[in-house]
C-alpha cells in the first residue's frame, strides 16, 4: 500500500506541517518492532510526543535512521556470518568426505592385492596336491594362513578406519544442520518482529498491508465479501497530555486486546499507527457487518479506565466499507478512511459504513 498521509481529526493543531511530520514518525517508529532495539526506539518515541521543535524533529529523525542502520548491519554481520561457518563446514565437510573416499578406494586396492596374492597360493597348493608335492603344498598352507590373517587385519582395521570416519561425517552434518536451524529460526524471528508492533502486540502496518493484498486476491478468486474498517479512539491526543504518555501506551494496549476478543478467528486486526487500528471481516455479509463493529464500540466504551485515581471513559469511532474485487485496496481504504471522518464529525463514538456509491 501507498504511504498515506492521513487527516488527524482529534488534532487540535490542523494542517500543521510539523505535528503531521512528528506524527507520521511516531507511527513509523511503532510499528517497528527490531530486536535489540526497544530501548532506543521506546526513547525515541518519548522524545517524539514531547513539545518538540523542527530541529528537534531533524535530529529524532536522524537518529532513528541511525538505529534502523545499526540494526540491519547487525542482521547482515549475522547472516553473513552464518554463511561463511557454513562455506567453511561444507569445504571441511568436502575434504573429509574425498579424503574417506580415497582411503576406501585404496583398501579396496590393497584388498584386491591380498585376494589376488590368496587366488595364487590356492592354484600352488591344488597343484602340490595334485603332484603329491607335500612340501610345496604345506609351505602354501602356511603361507595362505599368514596372509588370510594379514586379509583379515586389514579389513578390520579399514572397517574401523571407515566407521570412525563415518561418524565424524555425521556429526559434522548434523552441526551443519543444526546452525541452519537455528538461522532459519533467527530469519522467521526477524520476520515475525518485522510484522508485529511492539506496543499492542498486534500484526503492524507492514503485515496488513500483506494481509489485504491476500484477501483481496481471494476476494478476486472466489468471490466472497469482504470488509474493511478502520477504528480511532476519540481525543487520544487529551489521554496523553491528562495523564502522560505511559496512560497512553497502556490505553492503547488495553483496547488492542479487547478488540482482538471481540473479533473472529477468521478476522485480522492491526494497528495501523498511533491511535488507529484496522480490521478486515472476510467471508462476512452486509447485513452482518453492523454487529461486530457496534460490540467492538460499546466493548472499548465500557473498559473502566482509571488514571491516576480518575475514571475516564474511552470511546472509539470507526469506519467501515466493503472491499470490491475490481477496486485497487487503497480504494476501499480511503472510503472506510471517509466513514471513519464523518463518524468523528458525527460526534465520535459512532460507527458510519459507506458504500462504494
């Protein structure tokens, strides 16, 4: 999806250039969740929703770009780390495995010498048998007892050889193995950080929008409705300056979760930044729509939120439309996004649902 630059409706500073600016950083740093970091984002962010200057903007800016660099150099050391071990064990790995070759192929020459030593001994003691030569054929009896001995000591010494040779080959895959597991992992980690917004613990922006292009070509293969909503909670901006910032985080948390309960487990909820969340109902007809939204509504309304010895009650205003096969997503987005103005111009606290018309 295309970055959007969203209206903020319960902002008392309008169209200002930089409160949208501080904002939009806000949600980037958000929805980041890279490890290693929480600690320098979660300043960041502290700084961010503090009185800030331009320059001061500049510099948060800055310095979130350092953090995200930091980051990814430290995920490129490591993958690149792991691939060298990995070079490296498969050429040891190649070695030991044409070095146990070779020492199998010359067993089996020398093998093939001691048999072809036996074949001649056998053919001199039938013939000293048949001549009645009884030196002859003694003196090949001892000499094919010595050697099937000498057969016998190295087959089992190049058995031994091959078997100690064979586990270290093993153990050396199953370290390979191991290493790959444990970077596969760390990439599947990184990947789930990447999709998950640190603060609510929901799928963040990134993941929706690969969330909505999956439903939208099922939308397109199938046919079955889909529906997107978009939800704000009413003057945030006043939670944060009443009651701090940490009232604000835990606010947010709390609603995360309570929607989230209210939701089927066919339905996606993200936080798409600051304030808002966005939720997709698959497979869910317009007769039904209202329902969900409506219990999500009164489910936030009646959170008894406490600060600092002060009940507050919390609204949220959402809006809703139905996604259209033929319609590019952000088409549907800015609508919902349009339901979602009229319901905060409405009075908040309200669900509006447009139409494509």
């Amino acid at each position: 999806m295309a970055t959007l630059h969203r209206r903020q409706p319960d902002s008392d500073t309008g169209n200002d250039t930089l409160a949208a600016m501080v904002d939009q950083l806000v949600a980037m740093v958000s929805s980041l969740n890279l490890s290693g970091a929480d600690h320098e984002l979660h300043q960041i962010r502290r700084q961010l929703l503090s009185p800030i200057t331009q320059d001061g903007l500049l510099d948060l800016t800055v310095e979130f770009l350092q953090v995200v660099i930091k980051v990814l150099d430290k995920e490129r050391r490591q993958a690149k780390q792991f691939l060298q071990l990995a070079s490296d064990s498969l050429k040891d790995l190649h070695q030991r495995t044409t070095r146990t070759l070779g020492e199998h192929h010359q067993g089996n020459r020398q093998q093939q010498v001691i048999n072809g030593r036996i074949d001649n001994l056998l053919v001199e003691l039938t013939r000293g048998l048949d001549a009645n030569n009884l030196q002859q054929a003694g003196q090949s009896m001892a000499q094919l007892s010595s050697l099937w001995q000498e057969k016998m000591q190295l087959e089992a010494g190049l058995f031994d050889e091959q078997r100690l040779r064979l586990e270290e080959l093993q153990q050396q895959v199953a370290d390979l193995e191991t290493r790959a597991e444990q970077f596969r992992n760390q990439l599947a980690q990184q990947r789930l950080d990447s999709l998950s917004d640190s603060l609510t613990q929901l799928p963040n922006r990134a993941a929706f929008d690969e969330r909505l292009l999956a439903e939208h070509k099922r939308l397109q293969r199938f046919g079955h409705p889909l529906w997107m909503a978009i939800l704000d909670v009413d003057h945030f901006k006043d939670i944060n300056d009443r009651f701090g910032h940490i009232a604000g985080d835990k606010t947010l948390r709390v609603i995360a979760h309570t929607i989230r309960r209210s939701l089927r487990d066919t339905d996606f909820i993200a936080r798409f930044g600051g304030e808002e969340f966005v939720i997709l109902f698959p497979e869910l007809e317009e007769a039904d729509l209202h329902r969900p939204l409506t219990k999500i509504r009164e489910a936030v309304r009646n959170i008894p939120f406490k600060f600092k010895d002060e009940s507050v009650r919390v609204t949220v205003s959402i809006g809703a439309t139905e996604v259209h096969a033929a319609e590019q997503p952000m088409v549907a987005f800015e609508r919902a996004d349009q339901g979602l103005y009229q319901a905060k111009n409405n009075g908040r606290d309200q669900v509006v649902i447009l139409s494509r018309e």
